[in-house]
C-alpha cells in the first residue's frame, strides 16, 4: 500500500482574472475549488493511474471537512487526523499570471497530534511506501520528516520525499528512495542558477552522494532530469502542449514516477511517466486523467 502524507492540505480556489488590476475589483471569469496539498494531489494522480493508496494529514475546521469530503468524493482513501484548533488553509491560485498564488498557513499541530500520525504508520512494512510531501506548519520542526523516516528504519518500507530546504536534506541520511526537487530549488541547496538540463546533473548526483537513491529534477518548460540509483541519467524536454493549469504538476510528476516504478522496476519508464504525468496535469484544468497521462506518455517515450 501506498501512503501520502500531507502535513497542510488545503482548499485551492483557482480562478482566471482577465485584465488583472492591483487596487481595483476584478471579477473571475473561471473558478474552481479543489483539495490540495501535495501529498493529495499525489494520491489523485495515482488513484487516476489504478492504483490505490491511503492520504495521511491533518484537517480542521469547515475546510478540513471540505478537504475529506472531496478527497473522498474522488474515490481516494483518506484517513485525515482532525486538530480541534484552527483551519485548513486556503490557497488562492492566479491561473492568470503564472505562478502567482496567497497560500494560507494551517492549523498548528501539536505534538500529541503527530504521535497520532506515528501509531497510523506502525503498520508500514515490507513493500509499502510512504510519500511525504510539501510544506508543513511553521509552528513544526524542519527535521519532522525524517524523524518520521527513522522511525520506519529498518521495516522495508519506501520513502519518496518531496520537500524543499531542511526538510529535504534532513532527510537524506535515510536514504530516502526519491526526491524531487526542482531546478531553482536544487540550485538554492548549492548556491548556483541551473538553467539547462545538463547543469543540474552533477547537483544531482551531489544529492546522491549525500544518501539519496534517485533524484528527480523537475524544471518546468526545460523538462526534467533524472539521475537514478544504477547510475544512469535520462533528460527530456518538455513535451508540448498548452499550458493549462501548472498547479499539482510537480506533484503528478512524483505520482507518475512512483506509479511507473511499481508497475516495471524499470528507471526509464518510471521517468517518462513521471513526465507524462506532469505534463498531461498541466495541459489539463485540474489533475490528468490516465487517458492524457498514457496518450502523452506514447507522444514522448
């Protein structure tokens, strides 16, 4: 079984603005109101793919009942703790002006709440796999992720990590099996500015050299990158297409590459679905279906 855990769902309002006016009312021409979080969207894109797996987090309020009511409603199994105090966050998401989003805090957890996490994850074990991803509460420490790794030392369980700063590197002394951070965040970690696909491998290969196993590098209209644990590299640009919707793409990347992993062990198809599948969710207005994953996936393979 497959578990995501996602320390800040939210409710992502994603609305186009024509004419965006600092100062001024503007009124949307599309809405939509999603569950999000990485985590979810990892869940999504795998349930789309046929495969099942359990989303782990933290919801509270009118919006955290939002959050598992949609989540169910997409056929995704979810097994939500509830915090008494706080909401969910609200992220509002600009389709508009690219990349342009107010992304709300979240409740805070306190620490009996992650020891309820941990007694949900006592029952991962040989073959399962776990996938931490996003942002957490800035009221938690940057090191949670792999407290929660090394606490799961040793049962055989799989790790994907999909974080950004400390929280990812932390993480690396357990050998987590994959990461995904993208160019600007892998050029953050060293200092530098990658902006071919050529210049990130041997960054990636850095993050191997400090314990990752295979290492995905997502850069947007560049492609991606994936330096895998045989030693082998395979690069791709990015498939054309109409961009859509950028939000969860990244995400559905992860989702894809760990879908493909499990279906042939194989690295190269695990990273062209892992492309596909990033791809196809930004050309779609919300998550790719498995038809866009696989028609894009046979467009690029």
């Amino acid at each position: 079984m497959i578990y995501t855990v996602t320390f800040n769902p939210s409710l992502d309002y994603i609305v186009s603005v024509d004419d965006f006016q600092l100062g001024l009312t503007n009124r949307t021409r599309s809405e939509l109101l999603l569950p999000g979080g990485k985590g979810v969207n990892v869940s999504v894109i795998l349930k789309n793919l046929g495969i099942e797996s359990t989303a782990l987090g933290f919801v509270a309020g009118f919006t955290g009942a939002e959050i598992t009511r949609k989540v169910e409603e997409m056929g995704v199994r979810s097994d939500f703790i509830p915090v008494k105090e706080g909401i969910s966050r609200i992220n509002v998401k600009l389709k508009s002006i690219d990349g342009t989003e107010i992304n709300g805090m979240g409740p805070d957890i306190g620490r009996d709440k992650v020891a309820e996490l941990m007694e949900k994850l006592k029952v991962l074990g040989q073959g399962d796999v776990i996938v931490l991803a996003g942002s957490i509460p800035t009221a938690m420490p940057d090191d949670i992720y792999s407290w929660i790794l090394e606490q799961l030392e040793g049962r055989g369980v799989t790790s994907v990590v999909d974080a950004t700063g400390d929280l990812l590197l932390n993480v690396l002394k357990y050998h987590p099996f994959l990461i995904k951070p993208n160019s600007h965040e892998l050029g953050d970690i060293f200092g530098v500015k990658l902006k071919a696909r050529e210049d990130v491998v041997p960054y990636a290969k850095k993050l191997q050299e400090m314990g990752a196993r295979n290492v995905l590098v997502s850069m947007a209209g560049e492609g991606a990158v994936l330096a895998a644990e045989d030693g082998s590299v395979y690069d791709a640009p990015a498939p054309k297409g109409v961009l859509v919707n950028a939000v969860g793409s990244g995400d559905s990347m992860v989702a894809g590459f760990t879908a493909g992993w499990m279906e042939k062990q194989d690295y190269r198809h695990a990273f062209y679905m892992g492309v596909a599948s990033g791809s196809a969710s930004a050309f779609s207005e919300y998550l790719a279906t498995r038809e866009e994953i696989m028609d894009l996936y046979e467009r690029i393979i």
